[in-house]
C-alpha cells in the first residue's frame, strides 16, 4: 500500500525541497501550503496545492515543514483530526525537545528527523554537487528518532526520512534528546558562534588593521581547511609544537573553560524554548 503523506508547509523554501523528492519518490504527496508564493511554487512544479483538511484526511504521515514556533499550535489543532496510528513527522529536534507536541495522544506517532548536510570533505565529482551545501543534490547523513509509537514505525519515518533528504549516505539513529544536542547544541551554540566569530575576525583585520579583506578570508579559509582537516582525521596530524603551544594559549583568550556545558541537556532545553517560544523556562 501507497502511503500517503501529506506536507505542511510544502511550499515553503524547506517544504518545498523535500515535496519534490518525495513525489519524485512516488508516495501519495498531499502538498498543504496556504502562502501564495509557495502555491505558486507548487503550481510551476505542477504539485496541487490541497487544504489542511483535504491533505490531512487519510494521509498515514503529516510532515510539519514549518517554523518550530507554530508547530505546537498546528500539532494540537491536527490532533483531532489524525487517525490512531498516524505519524507526525517534525523536522527538527526544538518543538519536540520543548515538550510542544501533544500529550493527550499517545496513539499517535512522533517521528523526528534531520539532515546532517553534505561533508565538508566528500568524493563528489559534480561541480553542482560540489557546490550543494544543503543537500539535496550532494550526499549527505542525516539522524532520525522515533519518540513515541510503535517500534516497528522507526523504518517508515526513516524511509521517508531518507526519500526526503536523498541522497544519503549514512542514517544515524538517536533519541530526541540526543538530536537536541546535535542540534541546537553542537550545529548553533558551539559551531555557529565560532564561525560568526571568525567572520568578525577576518573584519577585524581589515577594518582596524588595514588587511584587504580577501587575502584575510583567504588566509583564514585555507588554515581551515588544513586544521579541520588534520583534527577530524582526515589528514594527519602534524601541526608544529609551537603552533600547539600557541592553540593552547589561545584558547585561554577566546574559548570559555564552561563552553561544554553548551551541550548539556539543561542548557539544550533552555536553547530549545528559546527557538520555540523566544525565551527559556
């Protein structure tokens, strides 16, 4: 049997990526989008565009491609609606982590899932896949958790999982909780203020130093590459003494001693109201 699936959100700039794969897939697809640039979208894509309760009724799954600050309002006001056995599939570990999906239905499935997006070291050949940072076109990872519902509902959420975000290379299996570490905790409160820190390095250099601009980025871009590369174990590690000497010392200046408590599931549910419902417990 088909499943059906319906997508809110569908026309969106994420909904409408993985709407695409999954007709491409050949599930039944229930593409539910209410803005008129996505409807549009949909139309030039030749996917209808159907209503909530049109595309909710029937459907075996709904994917909540929406923002994580709606989704346990659009959860509950679904919830009435959805037949016994039926899947929530959410996008990302917040809502669910913040415990913003319904309680009182407990014959329903929730199904969480997540892209890794494509390694920053890969084999691929295409110059298209060479540049697909989000996935899609390039191979990429991706985690999935089953939070509640029957076991043997674990390989339909990750089917389709891996029909939306295809090509995949590996499928990780974690809890909830271990998806809120991985994201929000390492992806934006440890790799993202990094990053935003170094751009504000590479102007920093340009705007009180006086160094052009693109030979810091470039500076900065090549070193990356060379220390990613040598401290993931993708080359070997041989940086000199000195440069280890001169890390340590400088970490003492730029990286605080408590950083890892940025992962712990305390600090991770404080992060996850704060995308839900803008501010923490």
């Amino acid at each position: 049997m088909t499943t059906s699936i319906a997508i809110l959100g569908a026309g969106g700039k994420m909904g409408f990526r993985i709407t695409r794969k999954l007709v491409d897939a050949g599930y039944d697809v229930r593409a539910v989008e209410i803005g008129d640039g996505g409807k549009q979208r949909l139309a030039e894509a030749n996917i209808p565009a159907v209503d909530t309760d049109e595309g909710v009724k029937g459907a075996n799954v709904v994917v909540l491609a929406l923002p994580d600050n709606v989704i346990g309002k659009v959860a509950a006001d679904l919830s009435p609606k959805l037949a016994s056995g039926s899947m929530l599939l959410i996008l990302d570990a917040a809502a669910p982590y913040a415990g913003d999906l319904p309680t009182d239905r407990p014959d329903l499935t929730y199904f969480v899932g997540h892209p890794c997006h494509p390694p920053l070291f890969n084999d691929e050949t295409a110059w298209e896949a060479r540049r697909d940072y989000h996935g899609g076109i390039a191979k990429q990872s991706i985690v999935c958790a089953l939070m509640q519902g029957p076991e043997e509902h674990y390989k339909l959420g990750e089917d389709i999982c891996k029909a939306m975000w295809s090509p995949v290379i590996n499928c990780y299996r974690v809890t909830v909780e271990q998806l809120a570490i991985l994201e929000p905790g390492l992806s934006e409160m440890v790799a993202m203020p990094f990053v935003d820190t170094m751009v504000e390095a590479v102007e920093e250099c340009e705007k009180k130093y006086g160094i052009p601009r693109q030979a810091a980025l470039d500076f900065l871009i090549g070193h990356l590459n060379v220390e990613i590369a040598m401290w993931f174990g993708y080359s070997p590690k041989v940086p000199s003494d000195a440069a280890l000497r001169l890390m340590r010392f400088a970490k003492g200046v730029v990286v605080r001693e408590d950083w890892r408590d940025a992962l712990s599931p305390t600090k991770v549910k404080e992060a996850s109201e704060l995308i839900v419902y803008g501010k923490g417990s």
